[in-house]
C-alpha cells in the first residue's frame, strides 16, 4: 500500500477517533473502539504497525483495512479510497478556533423544544457559513457530531439535500459513529438511499436499502420520531422492487401513521412529515397521495410560528404544482406556480428546488436557451441525474 494511500486512510481513522494515534495507549483505546462499533477485533499490535509506531515488517492485510474502514463508515477499502484523498484536513488546522468556537455553540445551548427559533436560527446560519467556507466543514461535523444537539438538529432535523454529494455525506458517517443507535442507522441509510437515488445509483439504492431491511427486520415498532420516521418512509418508496403489492402496503404504512400522530405531535413535525413524504411520492409517480397530504398541509402551515425557520411555503406550492401538472391539472398548477417565489426556496435544497422549478417553467412555455443551460449545470453540480429524468417523464 502506497504511502499516500495509507496516509489517507490514518487521516480518516484518527476523525473518527478524534484524536492523533500516538501511542500504544491510543493504539490500545482504538482497538476498543473499533470492537465497540464494528464488533470486530484488531489488536493493538497490529494497529502499531500501521501507525508507524513499530516496525512492520509486511503491508496490512486486506481483512485489517476492510475492518478500518467499516470503521470509518465505509463498505470497503475503495469506497474509503473514493471519497477521501491525503491532505483533505491540512487547511483546517489555522481555523481550529473558529470550528471549536462554532461547535461550542450546540454543546452550550439547552434546547427543550425543537421549534425554538433562536436555535433554529443559529443552525441555518451555521450551515450557509459552511456552505461558503466547505474546507471547515468536515472538521465541524466530525465534532459536531458528538453533541446531543449536532446529532438531533444539525443532521436529523437539517438535512442538507444540495450538499449530499459534498461534505455532507461525509458527516453522515461522522453522526453514525458516533451515534450508532437503531433509529440512527435508520435515519443515515434512509438519507443514504434518498441521495443515490436522485444519482441515479441502483447499486448503492439497494445496499442501503439492505441495511435498513436488516435493521428493521421487516418490522418497525416502535417507530423512530417524526423528522426520522419521514426519511425512512421515503426511502422505502426510493427501494422498493416495484410490485404493486409492496407498493400499496408502504402508502397503507404511510397513512396509518400519518393518522396515528395527529394531536400528538406539533404543527412544525407534522409539516416536516408532510413535505418530505409528499416529495417522495411525487418523485415515484404516486401524485394523488401527494395530492393528500399537500392538502392537508394547507390550514397547518397557517398555524406554524415558526414556519418561517423551516422548509418554505414556496417549496410546498412547487411540490403541489408539479402533483397537479402530472395529474393534468394544468390550470391549477399553472395558477399556483405564478405564485411560487424561487428565492424563497427552502435554504438546504435551494439547487434541488430549482431544477423543479425550471422545468415546471418549460412546461408552461417561461424558459429560454440559458434557463435551460441554467438547469442542466444544476444537474451537473448536485449529480441529481435521477431528478431530471424522472421529471421529464410524460
């Protein structure tokens, strides 16, 4: 194994440790580390050698650099290979302040109630500062990813869509180590299932798919909350094979839990429930379903405080006017289309929201030749080859 490769790779590990391995001591605390999130052992020799802290004598074996990098949270030793390169942390260390400083922000604030809208606030600015200064991002998250408050706002409340093929899948894997709960590992595959579908990715759809499959075991009781509970809904109608059958009993889920929490849960987790299952029934072809809980959305968004905070009125006419125009409803989703403010999109899927928009604005005749070029860079960009594709169906 190359010098760089192996350098890559240490990098990786000692994110996740959070710490540089310099010693036998750190050798032997991150061979119980390894064992306590993979439940598989490397001794601490074994991790000497690779750290260069003794001789070895002969390279690491295969089997110790696919249980590093299940450690890390990758599948294997090339998807680590893919995603990382050496040097990727060399700029950070000048703004260690400033992470640590960001960091400290959800470590020291008592949050009680999920609308708060001072801590709402400082995420989404949080997140637009790491949006335009991404070499900060991923020493953010991997430590921002041991706090209460990163795990449960930063990562499953924000779901940062227009981002998913950048730093934020690599989080991801920072909050699942660090939280290797079910419902963690429910959320970050259904996350994970919803980002290579929109690539267009069937292989990686699947594995996902598989790994919450094995986790829920084909039942799920008790359900996670709300704001994990929608991805996971998601993510079955992004897997499933396709037989009607399958695909009846997930809206029958659906619906059965949609009615099982009304009055349970607040105005704000409702409307994220509706959005992201409405979404991901428009993206597979159900429009009336969507149609349903778009509906049902209309009087609750009135009554939401902190409305404002979360995803943006104008991101629920889009979904609506794209249901209706799919269902022929042309008039109607023309009508409500005029009324859709784009600059209003909702801040993580603003990119996502776009592409939507441009082509609802082809349909109805408002683009030009650099409104088009405008949506395939978009395409480009995010790598959501699968959207584009999926909206041009008939």
């Amino acid at each position: 194994m190359g010098t760089e490769l192996r350098t890559a790779i240490r990098d990786e590990i000692e994110h996740v440790f959070g710490r540089k391995i310099s010693s036998s001591r750190d050798c032997i605390q991150l061979s119980e580390d390894i064992y306590h999130r993979t439940q598989q052992q490397l001794n601490s020799n074994t991790l000497r050698r690779f750290f260069g802290l003794v001789k070895a004598d002969y390279p690491p074996s295969k089997s110790t650099l696919t249980i590093l990098s299940a450690y890390c949270g990758f599948f294997s030793t090339e998807d680590l290979i893919n995603r990382k390169r050496p040097g990727d942390t060399g700029e950070l260390i000048a703004q260690e302040g400033l992470v640590h400083y960001l960091v400290s922000l959800f470590c020291d604030i008592h949050i009680e109630d999920f609308t708060d809208k001072t801590f709402l606030s400082l995420v989404r600015q949080t997140i637009r500062f790491l949006n335009k200064n991404a070499v900060l991002a991923d020493k953010f998250q991997s430590l921002v990813a041991k706090t209460k408050n990163g795990q449960e706002f930063y990562f499953e409340q924000f779901v940062n869509i227009d981002k998913f093929n950048y730093y934020y899948e690599d989080g991801l894997r920072y909050y699942l180590n660090e939280k290797p709960t079910r419902d963690a590992r429910i959320f970050a595959n259904s996350v994970f299932v919803y980002k290579y579908w929109l690539n267009d990715n069937h292989e990686r759809v699947l594995r996902h798919a598989k790994e919450i499959s094995e986790i829920t075991q084909e039942t799920l009781s008790p359900l996670p909350g709300t704001y994990i509970t929608s991805r996971y809904f998601a993510a079955l109608l992004f897997s499933v094979p396709g037989s009607a059958r399958q695909v009846d009993q997930i809206l029958i889920n659906i619906y059965k839990y949609y009615s099982a929490i009304i009055g349970d849960v607040s105005n704000e987790q409702m409307l994220y429930f509706e959005y992201v299952v409405s979404e991901a029934l428009i993206l597979t072809g159900h429009y009336n379903d969507a149609l349903y809980y778009l509906s049902q959305s209309e009087e609750r968004k009135l009554k939401s405080e902190q409305f404002k905070y979360t995803i943006s009125q104008h991101n629920f006419k889009l979904l609506k006017a794209v249901a209706l125009l799919k269902t022929d409803n042309w008039d109607s989703a023309k009508k409500i289309f005029d009324e859709i403010k784009p600059s209003e999109f909702y801040f993580l899927n603003k990119k996502f929201s776009a592409i939507m928009y441009t082509y609802l604005s082809n349909q109805f005749q408002r683009t030009n030749v650099k409104s088009v070029e405008f949506m395939n860079s978009l395409v480009d960009e995010t790598g959501f080859v699968k959207l584009k594709l999926i909206l041009a169906e008939a």
